[in-house]
C-alpha cells in the first residue's frame, strides 16, 4: 500500500494540489484575525472546519480523482498493480493532506493568537487554552476523515463540480442543523461542529457556546458525546472507503 501513496504523492508533488494544505488554513486565519478581533480564535477554527476544511478536501480529491479519471483510468488498467491499491493510494494521500493542514492550521492560530495578545495587546472574549486547542485538531482530525473517501467516490460518480457543490452545500447545512440534536451522529456531517462544541465552546453558528446564544442548549456541551461522535466518525469513514474501493476494484474488468 506504501508504494501506491508515494505514487499518489509523486503525482502530487508540484501541483497546485500539494499547495492547498498550506494555502487554506492561513485563509481562515488570516480572515479570522481581520475581521473578528476579539472572536479571533473561535472564529477561526469555526470558518475553517464549517467552510474552509470541506472546501479544501473537496478540491485535493477532486484533483487526485481527475489524473486518472480524465483518461478513463486506462493508465493504471495496462499496469500490472492491483486497482484496489489504487484506491488506497488516493485515500492516504487525501488523509496526509488534511493532517498537513490541521497542522499548519494550529500552528498559525497559536502564533497568531499569541502575537494578537502580546503585540497588539489584543484581549479575547474567548480563548481556548492550548491543550484544548490540540484537543480539537485532534478530533477535528478523526471526525473529517470520513470526507477523503466519500469526496472521492462522488467525485468519480458524478463529476467534479457537481461533487463539489453536492459536498460543500450539504455539509454546512447538515452540519448547522444535525449537530444540535442528540441524533448528531446519525449522519457524519453533524459530528464535527457538535464536538468542537464541547471542546472549543462553539456553536456551528459561529456564537460562543454560552447561555443566551441563539440554538445554545446546555445537552451540547455534555462530554458523553465524544466518544460517541468519534467512534460513528470511524464507522462513517470505514464504510466509505470499502464501499469507494469495492466500486472501484469493478473498473479492473471494464
């Protein structure tokens, strides 16, 4: 399975594709700091698993999707490697950047919030400690697995744009919606803004998870709902990845 990612990675490698784990979460936290000031920090983790976050995967898988796709996958049928490594091969290079990203990402809000507070003297309403910030790129982590394999998959159904549009579209209202009810797990678009609910103190709304914020009820700041959320967020990206590379292996006969 190695020889296959560092396929996908050499594919990779001086594309626009490579960039975009490093390009997209400065934008949140660039926005972030711009435009929000005291909010900075939640506003930036908000923006970027609300909007940024999907928007980035859906672009990498749709890139990584394409090299093949556009030529009817006839490169990889007249070499003698197994089309379900294939498969495997794209999902970890999608899981390598996301892990990039989150890194960069957490990088950049420490730095940023740190030098906001120092230099400019800059006081927070609201400001995780660092622990609970690596807590949720953490979870972040685990609950936005789930987006490599199925970005792939609709991307290889129905297209690029249309898998785009169809991902970001219902994602965010998925996720401003189900993630406020005690169902949030039942699909996996709901499971990320209910966690950092708990973790960072954050409604998908963007609002501090506090008494008075519009949709804020006490239920989501229960803890009993980690392990749960992490544990449907394992399950929804299994079965997306095996359901994605049975599909897939059906393209070596065709």
């Amino acid at each position: 399975m190695r020889k296959y990612f560092l396929a996908e990675r050499m594919k990779n490698r001086h594309t626009s594709t490579g960039k975009l784990p490093v390009f997209m979460p400065m934008i949140s936290i660039i926005l972030a700091a711009w435009l929000t000031g005291d909010y900075f920090t939640i506003s930036s983790y908000n923006w970027w698993y609300m909007i940024l976050l999907p928007g980035m995967l859906s672009l990498v898988c749709s890139a990584v999707g394409n090299r093949d796709k556009k030529m009817e996958n006839r490169g990889i049928q007249t070499l003698p490697v197994k089309i379900s490594s294939v498969w495997d091969g794209k999902i970890l290079y999608g899981i390598q950047c996301l892990g990039i990203s989150l890194l960069v990402f957490l990088g950049a809000a420490l730095f940023t919030g740190n030098g906001l507070g120092q230099i400019a003297g800059q006081v927070f309403c609201i400001r995780p400690k660092a622990g609970e910030q690596f807590l949720a790129v953490v979870v972040l982590f685990v609950t936005s697995l789930w987006q490599v394999p199925f970005c792939l998959f609709l991307q290889q159904l129905i297209g690029t744009i249309p898998m785009i549009l169809l991902h970001m579209g219902s994602y965010i209202l998925i996720s401003a919606e189900l993630s406020l009810h005690s169902f949030f797990m039942s699909l996996p678009g709901g499971i990320t803004a209910r966690l950092m609910c708990m973790i960072l103190k954050v409604l998908p709304n963007g609002l501090a998870a506090e008494p008075g914020s519009q949709t804020f009820t006490p239920e989501l700041l229960d803890f009993r709902g980690l392990p749960i959320g992490i544990a449907a967020s394992v399950f929804w990206f299994l079965t997306f990845w095996l359901v994605g590379r049975k599909w897939y292996e059906r393209k070596e006969g065709q």
